[in-house]
C-alpha cells in the first residue's frame, strides 16, 4: 500500500472521530497540532486505524508514535 493511500485512510480516521478536518495531513502533523485532538480521542483514533488496516498495534508500536510519519512508517511495517 502507497504512503498516499495510508495518509488518505489515517485522515478518514481522524476526521471520523473528531469530527473535523481543519488539519493538513503531512509527516511532521502531531496531536498537539489538531483540535480535539486530547487522550481519550488519540486511543479512539488509534482503535479506527486498527480497524481499517485490519492491524493490531503492540505497546512497542505505539511508543515509535511521535508524528503522521512515524505512524505511517508503523502502519507500512504491519501490512
């Protein structure tokens, strides 16, 4: 799967559970950069991805998370 595909499927995700999409999905995007953006929404979020991809995230998975880059990165590595 194309990095461009995986960010299309990760901003589905995000605008599904926040119910925006004032953000600009690029590599360095983070939580801190969107709205709503907060904890509870993150686990949210990560459990969409996980449906999407048909994925299962492990701890060590999650601590690489610093960026949509990292993310993808992660993402690639699983499918």
């Amino acid at each position: 799967m194309e990095t461009t595909e995986i960010k299309e499927k990760i901003s589905e995700a995000l605008v599904s559970v926040l119910g925006h999409s004032n953000f600009e999905t690029n590599d360095e995007l983070t939580a801190q950069d969107v709205d709503g953006w907060d904890s509870l929404s993150h686990m949210m979020i990560i459990t969409k991805i996980e449906e999407q991809f048909d994925i299962k995230f492990k701890l060590r998975d999650l601590n690489k998370l610093k960026n949509l880059g990292s993310l993808v990165s992660v993402i690639q590595g699983k499918i």
